[in-house]
C-alpha cells in the first residue's frame, strides 16, 4: 500500500494532519519539522532540513511513497522533490511559496522573520500566537468552530520557544533557494493546491503550474490559506484521488 508522508506548517505539528489523515484511504507518515515538538534540534539550513526529512522517510517508510506539504511543509515537500525525486510517485503541495527570485526581497523577507524569530524570544509563545493568528493571511479561520482554533492554539503554544525562534530563521523563505527555475526537473505528477479565497497563494500556484511538467492546480472553493484545518474533507479527497491513482500505476 502506498504510504503518504504529510509535512506540517510552521508552528503547526504532524497532529494538525489528522483530520486529514483519518479520511485518507492510504497509510500515513507525519514527521515533525525541526524546531517543532519534540525535534527541537534545528537545522543548520533549509536544505539540511530538507535531507534530515529524506533520511527519515528513506529509513521509516517503505515504497511507494505520497508527499503531501502546506506551507512551510510544502516549500519542504519542493525541496524534497527536487533532490530525492526517487523517494516519491507523486506530491501535493498546499499553500507553498516556491522561492523568492530578487536578493533584495530575500533580504527583506530575512529581516521580517528575524523580527518574529525576536518577538518569540523576546514576548514569548502567547504573544508570538496573538500576532501570527492575526494576520491577514490566516483571516478566514474568524469564522472556524472555536474547538478548531483553540486546538491550533495549544499546539504552537507547545512549541519549546528557542526552537520555533531558530526554525524562523533557518526556513525562512528568505534563506532558502528559489526552486522555480529548477521545478521543471520534477518528472513526477505534483497537485498545486491552495484555498480559493487565498489570493496571493492561488497566483503562487499558478506560477508554479507553468514551470511543473505535470503540476494541476486545485484551487478549494470558500476557504483561505491554511487548507488542512478549514477543509480537511476536501483535500483527503483530492490526495485520495491522486494517491489512489499514483498506488495503481507504481
């Protein structure tokens, strides 16, 4: 049977995966991201984060394998596909940026996350979860069951401080390598997911589809950014469906 490996979000955990997990018709792999959880060691660089994540999927999961990132876990899942492209038959990637193309944007965005990475240190894990929940970007979760947000809640608040503020730095967008010109290398199918109402996300994956042999956009109707809590339904069925379709053919 194939085995999806599903990749959290920054300040998320693999458990933000089970609502998901439990619709999926295949079984499931959720590493923690370093800097999260109980992986509190950090990386020294995004690309060592990403061959830490090969290593253990290579050593714990057995072919044919599924990956399946948001967010930061899909810009991870991108890295992923491109230097060990043999581990997986297929990907989906929810919400993902793939890169920054301008030295200057990249410094800037380096500088925005140094900020949040002192605001952990500094004000500590509440604070850090006032600011980030209420960012425009996360605004259509204002309307998510409260037993929704406050489980999201609990988990960054889980989070060991020092850990968090060192994934903010070492994975920041703006310290990893733009992945575009290099995506149309990837060979295997990838799904290009984002919510419907995430303007700037949907544009991303749009743009990726371009570069991507066998990238499709799915864009998810009446929700925001984060794909994996507002419409868990929705994206096991389209992991299904590529999964499903991907277990047939390996």
């Amino acid at each position: 049977m194939i085995t999806a490996v599903l990749i959290h979000g920054f300040s998320g955990s693999p458990e933000g995966w089970r609502r998901v997990a439990d619709r999926l018709r295949v079984r499931t792999y959720a590493p923690a991201v370093c800097g999260h959880g109980t992986c509190a060691s950090v990386a020294d660089s995004f690309e060592a984060e990403v061959e830490r994540l090969a290593a253990g999927i290579r050593a714990a999961v057995p072919a044919p394998r599924y990956l399946a990132g948001y967010s930061l876990g899909g810009r991870l899942a991108l890295g992923l596909l491109l230097r060990h492209a043999d581990l997986f038959v297929g990907a989906a990637v929810v919400g993902a940026n793939p890169g920054i193309d301008g030295e200057d944007e990249r410094e800037a965005r380096r500088t925005a996350d140094e900020a949040w990475a002192c605001l952990i240190e500094e004000r500590g894990l509440e604070a850090f979860d006032r600011e980030w929940s209420n960012l425009p970007l996360f605004r259509s979760q204002q309307g998510l069951d409260a037993a929704l947000v406050e489980e999201q809640r609990t988990i960054r608040l889980g989070h060991d401080p020092a850990g968090l503020a060192a994934a903010m730095r070492t994975l920041s967008l703006g310290a990893m390598p733009d992945y575009r010109p290099a995506l149309s290398a990837v060979a295997c199918p990838v799904e290009l997911i984002a919510g419907g109402l995430d303007v700037k996300f949907s544009a991303l994956v749009g743009q990726m589809a371009e570069y991507l042999p066998q990238g499709a956009v799915r864009l998810v109707d009446g929700v925001g950014h984060n794909v994996p809590l507002e419409a868990p339904a929705e994206l096991a069925r389209l992991l299904n469906d590529a999964a499903g379709g991907r277990a047939d053919r390996s």
